[in-house]
C-alpha cells in the first residue's frame, strides 16, 4: 500500500503532527504499537508559547482553558522561585495544568474528526528506503504487512525505533546518580495551608505548592496538587552506590515516605490515594541529554523525544515536541503537495535544532542548581539575587517559553517581527471584532493586512489556493505603540514578512512577494 506519511507513535507529538497534516490536506496513517491509550499520566500541564499556539488551533478552550490564555504570575528556575508578576504585559510565560491523558484523548479526537487513520496495536519493525520513498515493516492484530510511504516520521520517544531502524545517533550523556519517586497520595487535610495550599510539615515547615523545594539535606521534595485527582509528591535524591538492574519491584508508599523522611528529614504522614485515578507510583533512575545527530535521513523525520531528551525540570517538554510537530506539519505538507520552494523541508531542522539545543542547556542549568552541595548553596544565593532584577526574569522567562525564538529573518534590515512568533490582537474585521487566534485555526498562511486602505491584500491575488489575506485593523489597546501595518504568517504562527510603514511602497511589496514565494511556493505554480 503506498501512502503520502506514516508517523510512528500516537503520543501528543504524533498526534499534534497527524493533526497539522490533516488540515493541509494531507491524511497520514498513525502507527501505535499499544492497544490502547496509555493509562499511566506522564506529565501534569503544558508549560510555554504552546498553551498560545493550541490557542491558535481552536484546542485551548478543549483542554479546559479559559476563553484567552493569561500568563502566569509565578513559576521556577532550578527550584528557585520565579516571580513573574513585575513583568506585567511581557510575561511571556503561560501554564495550562492539564494531564498528558487528557491532551491525548483531545489530540486524538481531533485527528479523527479532521479524519486520520489511527492503528492502535500496530508497531514498526522495520524500514528500508529508496530513492523515491520508505517501505515500512508493520506487525499488527492480523499479522505482518508492509507500507510504501512517501515520509515515515517517528514520534515513537526516547527509545525511538524509528530513529535506531534509519541508523540515526543519539549522541549525549547517561547519568545514573540520581533516583526520582513519585506517588500518588492522600495527605491529612489540616496539613494543607488554607491560604497558599502548600504542605505544613509538622517538624519542617511550609512546603510551596507546585514548587522544586531544595533541601540541605541533598534532595528536591515537591508537593503537587490537581484536583480532583489526588494530590502528587516527588523526591529526587543523589544515590551514587544505588543501581538498579531492572529487577527492582514497584515503588511503595513505605519507600516514598522512608525517601521523604531523607531529603525532609521529618516524617510525612501520607495515605493511599483516594481521588480519581489513574493512581501513580513511579520511580525512575537516573536520566539522559541525547539529541539526534540529525533530524531527517531523506524520507525519514524525528519530532518530540525521537529527536531529544532531556530533564524535566520546569516542564519543557511537551512545549518543545509540540512545536517541533507544528513546525513540521505544513513544511512536509508542501512537499508532498509539490510546491514548497527549495530547502523548506530542511528548514525544520535548522530551526528546531537550536530550540532543543536551547532546552538542553536551560535544564543542564537546572540540574546544577538543584545538585547537593555548599558550592551550589552558594550558587543559589547569587543566583536568587540576580532574579531580583527584572531583566533578568524577562530572559529567563522568554528562554523558558521559547518566546526567544527568532528563525532566521533572511534580511539585515527586515522588520524586527521577521523570524518571530506573532503577538496576540485584537482585530476589527468587517466580520465583527476577533482575536488573531481565531484567523489561524485553519493552519494556512495568512496575510493579515492593518494598512488604511487595506491595499495590500491585492498580493495574494492568484494565491488564494494557498495564502488568505484579512483587512483588519488592531485594537489600540491590544497593539504596541511600533504595532506593524501589515504581517505575512506561516502556518506555524511565526511572521515571515511585516512592515511599519502605513502605505508600504513598491520596494515593500516587492519583499512581500518575494517572502510568500520563498516560503509558499513561486506565483507561476500557484495559479
């Protein structure tokens, strides 16, 4: 059977990309080697510039947003508190506390609506490549059977088999110091502070909520709560003499207070879990760094873990993945429509490389102030005093969003918008007043024009089969005072051409045109 992409792994990542492709007109088969969807509840919320970006894909109000994201007021850095509200309108830093089950299931809904093909019990076992394509090797529920695809793209995980069948390396760093324990639990309710809900440990003190707590002891105790769920609570300890071959049996409840009792130094009265499951006990030795040493082996494409691990400290993951699906959705989509210009499919790479790199090194940081230690003690005092300068927070937060990201702008003079993800508007259309969120829920490119005549939308003529353009006008309370006049988005909501001037002249123009066929195809082809 011959198909346009396989993507093997119906995680967020596989289903976020099945997602993308789908509504640029391309229905790709989605390969899961589980059954079922998975019941055990990897993560607890989407952290950065993705709770915007589902915004931007009619997903956010789904996942149990609000009508709008708002940032947050306070988060961590390497459990040291990050005290976001000084930054008022540049808080880049939104939260979503959602589980990974429920952005699953919406993923997946989703992908079925917009009418992917999703194989539950079917697992990759093999790929051979050709010059034209990629032959895949499937074992499922009736046996096994081959696909002749034009693009397989594995967001099958760390443990990619994706990535180890196309001979991909995975270079980095194993470390196996370290041992984290999580459980699900019950805790005494006069335990719960009423007013911030963090943890009074009778002997210790206050435990914030939802934060790394760093202990002189040489450990990180957090307290985390998601109702209706029964509340979480983890501890990371440095256990250099600890190995485990894999025959150790499941956490307990009795080894996660005996852990607590360690790092704390007081005993924690915990019990069995009593909210809505699914209920977790895990414990996790050690942790890798890995990045790919390539993204693409010509038809073969990485996204999400596939093509980077890292830690978890301050929850980049799914912010991470989920772009890397988005920026890849419509980049492979023209490809197989045959008309993305030259090098656009290898452009995921160039620009979601440094993202992951970027990971990497904030989460490297975060694992060094975490660590035991006086010298880190020291470390962390310094660093405290420097997050009390707003400038500093602003960097740390847009590094931790990813609203540093500036994809290469192709000009030295291009607008300061160029290469940048767009901001959020509120546009009056001759449809009524509506956010720039919902113009771009089609995932196509946009040509969003804010000049008095609106006479740029004249650009798109012929391109219509590819290009929308909107004459708005911005709200003045939702546009900065240097607000562009007119902006050219890609699907993935980054801008690829703006301008400031109110009536762009023909120099102007003439970079639009070339911004839209250098990103969307060459006009002869769109006609």
């Amino acid at each position: 059977m011959s198909i346009d992409v396989v993507i093997a792994g119906a995680g967020p990542n596989g289903l976020m990309l099945a997602c993308e492709l789908a509504l640029a007109g391309v229905r790709p088969i989605v390969l899961e080697r589980l059954p079922e969807r998975t019941t055990e509840n990897r993560a607890n919320g989407l952290v950065g510039q993705v709770v915007r970006m589902l915004d931007r894909r009619g997903l956010y109000e789904r996942l149990g947003g609000d009508e709008s994201p708002r940032p947050t007021p306070r988060y961590m850095f390497g459990a040291l508190p990050l005290n976001l509200g000084p930054l008022g309108a540049d808080n880049p830093l939104h939260l979503l506390p959602v589980p990974q089950l429920r952005i699953e299931q919406v993923l997946e809904e989703r992908a079925v609506e917009l009418g992917v093909e999703i194989r539950r019990g079917h697992e990759l076992t093999g790929l051979q490549q050709d010059e034209d394509a990629v032959v895949v090797d499937v074992s499922g529920p009736g046996g096994a059977y081959r696909l002749r695809a034009r693009y397989l793209v594995g967001a099958d995980g760390g443990r990619s088999v994706t990535r180890k069948l196309s001979g991909i390396g995975f270079p980095g760093v194993t470390r196996d110091e370290t041992i984290s324990r999580t459980a699900s639990v019950s805790v005494p309710p006069e335990l719960v502070d009423p007013t911030t809900g963090g943890l009074n440990v009778p002997g210790y003190g206050l435990i914030p909520l939802n934060m790394h707590h760093r202990t002189e002891r040489g450990g990180i105790f957090a307290f985390a709560s998601f109702p209706p769920r029964s509340p979480l609570v983890t501890t990371l300890e440095w256990e250099p003499d600890r190995t485990d071959d894999g025959s150790a049996p499941e956490l307990t409840l009795d080894e996660m207070r005996e852990s607590i009792r360690r790092v704390l130094g007081v005993d924690v009265p915990l019990g069995p879990p009593d909210g809505p499951g699914p209920h977790l006990l895990r414990r996790v030795v050690g942790g890798n760094t890995r990045l790919a040493a390539r993204f693409r082996d010509r038809h073969v494409l990485l996204v999400g873990d596939a093509a980077h691990v890292h830690s978890a400290l301050g929850g980049p993951g799914l912010n991470l993945g989920l772009q890397d699906a988005i920026n890849l959705g419509w980049k492979l989509a023209a490809e197989i429509h045959g008309w993305a210009p030259p090098g656009l499919l290898d452009s995921y790479e160039t620009e979601r490389r440094p993202a992951a790199e970027r990971v990497v090194m904030h989460t490297q940081a975060q694992s060094a102030l975490i660590a035991p230690g006086s010298e880190v003690t020291a470390l962390r005092e310094l660093f405290a005093e420097l997050l009390r300068d707003r400038r500093n927070v602003r960097h740390i937060a847009d590094m931790m969003s990813g609203a540093d990201i500036r994809y290469a702008p192709g000009s030295a003079d291009a607008h300061p918008l160029v290469g940048r993800w767009a901001p959020d508007l509120l546009l009056e259309t001759e449809k009524g007043t509506v956010r720039l969120a919902e113009l771009t829920r089609t995932a196509r490119p946009l040509l969003l024009d804010m000049t008095p005549d609106g006479s740029l939308t004249e650009a798109v003529s012929g391109r219509h089969d590819r290009v929308d353009a909107i004459a708005a006008r911005p709200r003045p309370t939702t546009a900065p005072s240097d607000s562009p006049s007119a902006l050219l988005l890609r699907p993935d909501c980054y801008v690829a051409w703006a301008s400031a001037s109110p009536y762009p002249d023909e120099r102007e123009r003439d970079g639009l045109r070339t911004a839209m066929a250098g990103w969307f195809g060459a006009a002869h082809s769109m006609a």
